[in-house]
C-alpha cells in the first residue's frame, strides 16, 4: 500500500520536518548481531513512534544524508513531547 509519498505501510502525521529533506527518522532496535532498523524511512519522529515496540529494546534514530545518528536536542525534544502524549491518550 502506497500513501502518495515515499513511505510504504507508515502512518502520516502533520508535525513538520525538524531538518532537511533529505532527514527520515526510524525506529532501532538491538539483536545479538548488531543495531536494526524497521527499514521504513518517516519523514516525522511522531509517524517512527508507530514501529516502536514496547519491550525496552526500541528507540529512534535520524537518518541524515545516509548516515544514522541520534537525534539533536530539538528532535529530543519533539520525541519526548510525543512521548507524554502517548502516555495520556
């Protein structure tokens, strides 16, 4: 299933882009052999947050310019905000 844009299977939401264009976000996720990925490419931290399992073992990560990398302070900050906003809904 395909939503008009690059992500395949994952939910929209209408929070803005913290970066440029070329930043995705993905939830991660440690195994024996190393750092997984949910292999989708969000454009939101919020629309990441929906691959995110609960068992402790999940977080996200930005995928800026091809390159993984935690998220900035402004993108903590969204994250933990979304993050609340779970917890009372």
């Amino acid at each position: 299933m395909t939503n008009g844009t690059d992500e395949k299977n994952c939910p929209q939401d209408d929070l803005k882009r913290l970066s440029s264009p070329e930043v995705r976000y993905v939830a991660c996720w440690t195994e024996d052999d190393g750092v997984h990925s949910c292999g989708c490419q969000h454009q939101t931290i919020a629309a990441a947050m929906a691959c995110l399992i609960p068992d402790g073992r999940t977080f996200i990560r930005a995928w800026d310019n091809g390159v993984f990398r935690s998220l900035n302070d402004e993108e903590l900050d969204v994250f933990l905000s979304e993050l609340v906003g779970k917890a009372f809904s």
